[in-house]
C-alpha cells in the first residue's frame, strides 16, 4: 500500500493519526483556494474562509451508516411515521391551510406533502441540525467516496454565503451539508429556494414560509404530477409474479389490475393507463405498494425508498387515511453493512450481477436476488430472507467445493 493510500484508509475508518488527515486535508485547502481564486469567490472567503475549514470525522461515520439504509422497513417507519408526528402535522395543515392552498395552486404540490416532507427532514423545525455545513461539506469533499459532488456543494454553499450575506457561524444544518427547515443541500437552496414570505430574502432556517414554499417549488421542478398520488398500499394476488416487482419495471395500472392487484380493500385498481410499479420492500410477507411518477419524484429528493414510502404514508395519514394493513415486522432485525457485502459478492461470484458491493440493497442487488430466488424455485421478491440466504450460502459452498457449476443467470430470466 502507498503512503497516500494509507493515508486515505486511516481518513476514512478514523484513525487517531491527526497528522495524516491534517496533511491529506491541507492538501484539499490548499487546492480549494486555487479553485476558489478561479471561481471568482472574494479574497476574504479564499484566505479566511477555505483556510478556516476542520475535517470532522464524524462526519465520515454518520456517511457509512445513513439509517435509509441500515434500518429495515419497519424500523425506519416506526421512527418518522408516528402518532405524534401525525397529530402535529395535522394541527400544521390546518395553522398554514391558505398558505399552502396558495402554493398548490402555483406549483401543483398539495399541501400534507410539503408538510410530510417537512416532518420527515426536520421534525417540523425541531431539529434543524447543529453541525457546520462548510466543514461537513469540506470533510465529505476530501473524502473519495462522493469528492466530486460535495466539491461542487462546497463550492455552492460558499457562493450562496456571500450571495446571501450568510456568515459560517449561521450556516449549520446535517452531516451531509443539508440546510434549513426542509433540508436543502446547497445546490437546491441556490437554484429553488424562494422568498415566500415577501420580505425581500431567503432564509430557511428562520422563515417557515420561505421552506415550505421553497419546497413546493423544488418540487415542480423536480416534475411533480399535479393531481396525482404517489401511489397506494395495495393487494398482491397468492400467485403474484414476484419478479415483476421493482422500480425498473413500470407498467399501465390496467396491466396490475389484470394480474390481480387490488386495493386493501379488494375493490379494483382504477382501469387507466398511467404507468406504475409495484414494489414489496420488506419481502412477500410485507406490504406491498403500487407507486407512480410521483415516487420517483420524492426520490429525486432523497435516493432512498424507505423515505420516499415514509413520506408518502405520512402525507396520507396528515391528510386522514390509516395506517397501513399489513404493516411489516419490527421483529425482524437488519443485516449488517459485511453481511450484505457477502450476499452480492456471493451472488456476483454465482453469476447474478449485483453489481459492486457496497453493503446497500440497491435495484441491482435486488434484481440479482430475484433471479437466483427464481433459479432455486423461491418467491423471487429480491429481498434477502433467511431461506433466501441459506440457499445462497449452499449454493455458494456448493460452487466453492466444486461440486457443480455455475448456472448462467439468463436461463431463469427468459
């Protein structure tokens, strides 16, 4: 191993070595200076700013362990989908009901959905984050996991401080550099915040209505569908083609209510054309929902279908409709970062492309699980269960021991 590669090893799993980060992270000062000085920021920020950055390294830790991904379903739910939190979002929906009647009728996005998302990121303003965004932008930037786009955030963040005559001290927010009510990362908030209090500037942290209205438009940008939901819990058929489920495969309502899906109720899906996937994120045993445009919406927002199902419901329940039917198990305990690296290099290894491992249930994992489950005769929901991860385990022993050879992937995918 080279010394700069020791380097950026002890950097990311926190080694107490402050000279090595310090030396590696002077390196990015000193390059963010020259980048600034091209950019046109002010001397100011350049030489007192830049040089006032601290890696935290914290930072990297809460990185590595973001809960839209090392929490199950059920468990991410049960934290951000609450009684409370409901309770106060109602009381909310009513307190702002012209405000954001208004902004509905400019950028086509209901009100309980800019609520929801609201309680999602910030608990309706309660926990705006205390970390310092340009630090935690700048420990994020030196570190190669995501340089290039917390770079360009850095960069962004510094340019909105001078734009809007922020000082660093005012500037704080998540570990990830989010800001404000709503949680914008510096890019939204300079190309889609907006003034929705007229008072003549932006201000996210201190002016609700700024947020909310920002939101709505952050929103219609991202290509919100006016009128339409982000999808349904729904009803899957005994003999429900499994394989079929995901985000990748989208097709004409009238296509799932022909396979057998209904409504929790059992009465039928609407007869229309509008495309939609269905997609079963704890496993057959779990809900299953039908999902339109709009989800990938809310995606665009934050990369993670736990939160997008979370806002979803959440905006359901603001609005009066109730929990879901067959909500998923709290019993069942997540895998850990190693154990699902081990279950894609386990697949990969097989011939079913999960892509690079990375301990997080990505499409290409799934897709991956639903094609080895169809070639050892399980339910093919892409979801890691316990009989799922025995067959891969024997299967795996199998190969390594040179007892058969590997299947070709394509034959269980015609």
């Amino acid at each position: 191993m080279t010394t700069r590669a020791l380097i950026l090893t002890l950097l990311i799993f926190g080694s107490p070595l402050a000279s090595a980060q310090g030396r590696l992270f002077s390196e990015c000062i000193a390059d963010w200076q020259r980048q600034g000085r091209s950019a046109g920021l002010s001397a100011s920020t350049v030489d007192k700013v830049i040089p006032s950055l601290r890696h935290l390294p914290d930072i990297i830790r809460y990185d590595r362990a973001q809960p839209e991904f090392t929490q199950t379903l059920a468990q991410y739910l049960d934290k951000r989908v609450t009684p409370a939190r409901i309770d106060r979002g109602q009381a909310l929906l009513e307190q702002y009901s012209d405000f954001l009647a208004e902004l509905t009728k400019q950028h086509g996005v209901p009100g309980r959905y800019l609520i929801a998302f609201w309680g999602l990121e910030t608990n309706f303003g309660r926990h705006l984050g205390k970390m310092p965004t340009l630090s935690s932008l700048a420990t994020l930037a030196c570190d190669p996991r995501r340089s290039a786009y917390f770079t360009d955030e850095l960069f962004t963040a510094l340019s909105l401080m001078e734009r809007e005559s922020f000082t660093p001290a005012q500037m704080r927010g998540s570990w990830a550099g989010a800001m404000g009510h709503t949680q914008f990362m510096p890019s939204a908030y300079q190309q889609y915040s907006i003034d929705g209090d007229d008072d003549g500037r932006i201000d996210l942290w201190h002016s609700k209505r700024d947020a909310l209205a920002s939101g709505a438009n952050f929103l219609k940008h991202l290509g919100w569908h006016a009128e339409q939901l982000w999808g349904r819990e729904v009803r899957l058929p005994d003999d429900f083609p499994y394989a079929e489920s995901g985000l990748s495969n989208r097709q004409p309502v009238s296509y799932w209510r022909s396979l057998g899906v209904t409504k929790t109720n059992r009465s039928p899906l609407p007869d229309i054309e509008r495309r939609a996937s269905i997609l079963v994120p704890a496993g057959h045993t779990g809900p299953a929902f039908l999902v339109y445009p709009n989800f990938d919406v809310i995606m665009k927002w934050n990369r993670s279908e736990s939160y997008a199902i979370a806002v979803g419901l959440l905006a359901d329940q603001i609005a009066g409709l109730g929990p879901l039917s067959r909500p998923p198990s709290l019993a069942e305990r997540p895998l850990s970062l190693p154990a699902l690296k081990q279950i894609q290099s386990r697949l990969n290894s097989l011939g079913f492309d999960a892509g690079e491992p990375d301990g997080v249930m990505g499409p290409n994992t799934r897709a991956a699980l639903s094609a080895f489950q169809t070639s050892s005769g399980l339910i093919a929901d892409g979801y890691p269960d316990p009989a799922t991860r025995k067959a891969l385990a024997d299967r795996f022993k199998s190969i390594s021991a040179g007892l058969q050879t590997s299947p070709d992937p394509s034959h269980f995918q015609q």
